[in-house]
C-alpha cells in the first residue's frame, strides 16, 4: 500500500486520539522505527498494520482501502461476467440456475459499488 494519503491517515488518526508512536507500535507489536517509516512513507504498510490501525483507532476500513476500491470492484465485476457467461454456455447442469441467480446478485452490488467508487 503506496497512496501517501492513506498512510498519512494512520498518523494523524493516532495524533488526533492522542496516542504515542511508541504506544502504537507496543500495541500492534513491532518495532517503534518501522511503524514511524510506515506513517512517513518510507515503507509499506501491511495487513496486519492497517488492520491494528482499524481495530485500535476505529479508523474506517473504506478509508483504509479507498484507493484499492475501484480496482477490485472492476476486475471482480469483470470476472463475475465472464463466470456468468461460461455459466450460460452450461445451463444444461441443474445447480447452473441457482448459481446464476447468486451470481447475478453478485454483479448487481459491484455495479452499484463501481458506480459509487469507481469514479
């Protein structure tokens, strides 16, 4: 995760509520160094950081991962349609319908997350 914003995000979220670097990076359980490399864009933040971040300092999950919406709603719902359009070439196979029914419930709320995030 590279978008300087977010990761700016995870320091002036643990400004605003007040807590250390160093009593974050106690929490989460990695060095103080990392952590402050992390928030000033000198490393990559992982998993296990944005989540902390989330979980102690209540910082949305859309927020963390804003920047990453877009790009995985667009190539879930281009391969949700490709999945349906095989699915369709298969409808002799009884469970097809039930799928396809799943399925189209799928594409209709990435649609609706592309229209709102994708922009």
């Amino acid at each position: 995760m590279k978008h300087a914003s977010q990761l700016h995000l995870l320091k002036s979220y643990r400004e605003r509520t007040g807590v250390s670097l160093q009593d974050m990076a106690t929490m989460i359980g990695v060095d103080t160094g990392n952590l402050s490399k992390i928030e000033h864009h000198k490393s990559d933040a992982n998993i296990l950081i944005l989540f902390s971040y989330h979980i102690i300092l209540k910082i949305p999950i859309e927020k963390l991962f804003k920047n990453h919406y877009p790009e995985i709603i667009k190539n879930s719902l281009r391969n949700a349609l490709a999945l349906k359009e095989r699915l369709l070439e298969e409808m002799k196979a009884p469970h097809i319908d039930k799928r396809l029914v799943l399925l189209d419930t799928i594409i209709d709320r990435l649609v609706e997350l592309d229209n709102s995030y994708g922009k």
